[in-house]
C-alpha cells in the first residue's frame, strides 16, 4: 500500500471513530454556536463605549474561529495520542507500515475536515446574527481563511501530539491542553485588542502561533467601515501575506515536534 493508502486508511478509521462519538460530534459543533451566541447576541459589542467588546461585531470572528481551531485539535490529538499510548497501540502500530508523520497526517486531514465545517459553520451563524456590514466574505477572502485555517489546525495538531506524548494520562493532556490554550486565546490579539492590555506585553503577543492566524483572518474579513476598502487592498495583502507565511513555518516546525512527540513503542 502506498503512502497516500495508508494516510487515507488511517483517516477514515479516525472519521469514523469522530462521528460514532455522538457526544463529541455534538459538542464540537453546538460549543461555537453557544459561543456566538453569547457574545455576538447577548453580550454584544459596543464600538463606542469602550470595553472588552468595543469593536465592531466583525472585528472579533477571528476570535470565534481562534477557539475552534485551539481547542479542538489539541484536545482531540492530544487525547488520541495518550489513549493510543495506554492501549498500547502505538506497539501494533510500529508493526504496519504506517509512518508517524502518515499518522499524525491522516489524524490532523480529519481534524481539518471538522474544524473546516465548525467555521463555515460560525461564518454562517456571524453573518446571520450580525449582518455583513463589518464582514468581507467573498470567494478569494474565504479561500484564503480556509489556508489560514488549515495550517492553523496542522499547527495545534502537532502541538496536541506533544502533549498527548508527554503526559501521563489523557487527562494530564485535557488539563495541559486547557493550560496552554486559555491564555494563547486571550492573549493573542483575538478577544483583547493590543490597545487593552500593558504596553510592555504587546511585544510578547508576537510568540504566539495563534496571534498570525487572527491577524491574518482579520485582514482578509474585517471591514473597518461599511463603506471601507475591500480587505484585498495592498495594505490588506501585505498584512495577511507575511502572516501566513509566518504562521506556516510555524506549522512544519510543531508538526515536526509532533511526529517526533509520537512513540514508537509504548
């Protein structure tokens, strides 16, 4: 069996594995929605008031795609990875032909599948519930978001393998995971604006992997004003260039530690 085989083999025992998990299917989907929600309807933003929310609702759709492409892949890989390790499956494994990059590979296309159809998802919910005004959605804009997101969900893929082979148990790696992804999804220019947060941090907000997605999905989405440059102007594409290419090194670079993260035996 070829590469490509073995990837897909392994790709599709992993969908089906997601989707015969009702619970979890629910929950990844439903959280996004709850999410919005909360924030785009209830709690809402106020552009002149000042404040946590004290931008234009479009202002913050990074933020609500930055939670489903945090948190979904480190729980989910991280998870897999230490249930795999105390069913010692990664012993039988190691007996097939199939790489840990091909694993982690097929583990993160399907994690790019789910993640992929929770921010159509969002973008729908976001364009319904607060109109388009302050939103660039075009076909270029959302192709572009879709690279964004992919890379990002290879990044935290690898990262969720790290994890999920350096600690104990999986729920050593649901509680590292929520350790590290709460303060990378508020500290990383999604929710707070730079403007809110001390002046001496804000260099700091550059270490984070997740702070050149949202910048670069802000770039690509956000109208400054309704009448505003389309976000495909030369400003536009200079911003979201350099984060792309930024956050895609980032990518081979904690994919990389993933595959390595991955035992060969148990």
């Amino acid at each position: 069996m070829s590469a490509t085989g073995r990837v897909r083999a392994e790709a599709s025992a992993a969908w089906r594995s997601f989707v015969r998990r009702r619970t979890a299917v629910f929950f990844t989907f439903f959280f996004p929605v709850i999410l919005i929600l909360i924030f785009a309807v209830l709690v809402q933003t106020n552009p002149t008031g000042g404040g946590l929310f004290a931008e234009p609702p479009g202002y913050y759709l990074p933020g609500y795609l930055a939670v489903v492409v945090l948190f979904t892949p480190l729980s989910r890989v991280g998870s897999e990875v230490a249930r795999h390790r105390e069913g010692n499956r990664f012993e039988k494994l190691a007996t097939t032909p199939l790489s840990r990059a091909e694993w982690l590979l097929a583990h993160t296309l399907v994690n790019v599948a789910i993640i992929g159809i929770a921010g159509l998802l969002i973008l729908g919910l976001m364009a319904l519930v607060t109109g388009t005004a302050s939103l660039a959605l075009g076909p270029a804009n959302l192709a572009l978001v879709a690279a964004f997101v992919g890379f990002a969900v290879a990044l935290f893929c690898g990262l969720g393998a790290v994890l999920g082979g350096l600690a104990d148990s999986q729920d050593g790696v649901i509680a590292a995971s929520n350790t590290i992804a709460l303060p990378l999804l508020f500290l990383s220019d999604t929710f707070v604006t730079p403007a809110l947060l001390p002046a001496w941090f804000r260099p700091a907000m550059n270490l984070s992997p997740l702070t050149y997605f949202a910048r670069g999905v802000r770039e690509l989405t956000y109208r400054t004003s309704a009448s505003g440059a389309e976000p495909l102007s030369e400003a536009a594409l200079a911003g979201w260039e350099s984060n792309l290419a930024v956050l895609a090194l980032l990518t081979v670079v904690f994919f990389a530690a993933g595959t390595y993260a991955i035992p060969r035996t148990d």
